[in-house]
C-alpha cells in the first residue's frame, strides 16, 4: 500500500520575490491563484514592499502578516528578497526557503548581492527559483545545490535544440546568430 503526502500536509509557498529597492520588480515567481491577474500581483508586491520597507531586516530574515499571507523576507544592499505563505504555514520552513533562496542568489553573483549584479544574471536566478519551488511545492532549499543546479542548466552547449533550452539561451543563441549574419 503506497503512502503519499497530499499538498494539504505538505508546506506550500505562494510566491517568492526579489524587489528593488523602491519595490519594482526584479525576479518574481507565483505558485498560487491567489493573485489571478498582473495587477493583482503588481498591487501585492506594492503591499508587501510598503508594508516592510521601514524595518531592518538586514542582519536576519524578519516576518510579517499581511493578507492572511505569511511573509519572510531580508534584504540586501539594494535587493528585497521575500517568501510567503498562507497563514497556516511554518515560519521556520518559509525562512528555510528564503535563505535557499539568498544563498544561492548570493553564490551565484560572487558575493556581490545588488541589482545591477543581479538583473545581468536574472537567467540564473529565474533557473534558481525553479530549482527551489515547482507548483508551490519546495523542492530544495540548500543554496549551493540550488545554484549548483542553476549554473549546470545555464551551461549547456549550443548545439542543443531551443526546446532544450531557456529563454534567456535561446535568445542569446539568436542574438549570437544575427551579430554573425550581419557581420558576414
């Protein structure tokens, strides 16, 4: 007889999100219908910002309650890293998963946590956000895994097919491609 967890006893997360530091978006991922629209999502990430701009979550995640939602969040030189939750949620499994998540972040860009840094690397924060949660379901929280995985699925080689690989590749393929058209 087979055994399984169902997603009502598994930890659940909503959402992850990486602000700036006036709240705009830097990489964001939604697991939950929660927020069915662009606006509905844009208008939380405001709330959330708003609500946790005036404290110091800097040395330590901090957590706060907003919307029947659960939020770990720190921040970092000029980027807002955020995990939420429902209210029903462990705040010690949402923080295990914001720290996954700023772990690898923080590997990933050589120790130099800061937007510019981390918009010319956003490929491998998008893979690091998938690599961590999958349909709201944690799948990793260990930040040198994860951006170990992350940095493996970054480097496959050209001559794979586009279905093999990410946006950010495949546009990097096609720009490749069209400077040497150009030039010939």
């Amino acid at each position: 007889m087979a055994t399984f967890l169902s997603r009502e006893v598994c930890p659940t997360i909503k959402n992850i999100l990486l602000l700036d530091s006036e709240g705009k978006r830097v990489a964001v991922k939604y697991y939950s219908n929660d927020w069915p629209t662009n606006s509905a999502k844009l208008a939380f990430e405001k709330s959330v910002f708003t609500k946790t701009q005036k404290t110091n979550a800097r040395t330590e995640a901090e957590i706060a309650m907003l919307e029947n939602n659960i939020i770990v969040y720190r921040f970092v030189q000029d980027l807002h890293f955020f995990v939420t939750g429902g209210d029903d949620e462990n705040e010690l499994i949402l923080a295990t998963v914001l720290h996954g998540f700023f772990d690898a972040v923080t590997l990933i860009l050589r120790n130099n946590v800061e937007q510019r840094e981390a918009l010319e690397n956003l490929d491998l924060i998008l893979l690091c956000l998938d690599e961590i949660v999958d349909g709201g379901m944690i799948l990793e929280t260990d930040g040198s895994i994860i951006a170990g995985k992350a940095a493996t699925n970054s480097n496959m080689d050209d001559g794979a097919s586009l279905s093999e690989q990410t946006i950010s590749q495949a546009l990097a393929t096609a720009r490749e491609h069209l400077t040497r058209s150009l030039l010939s």
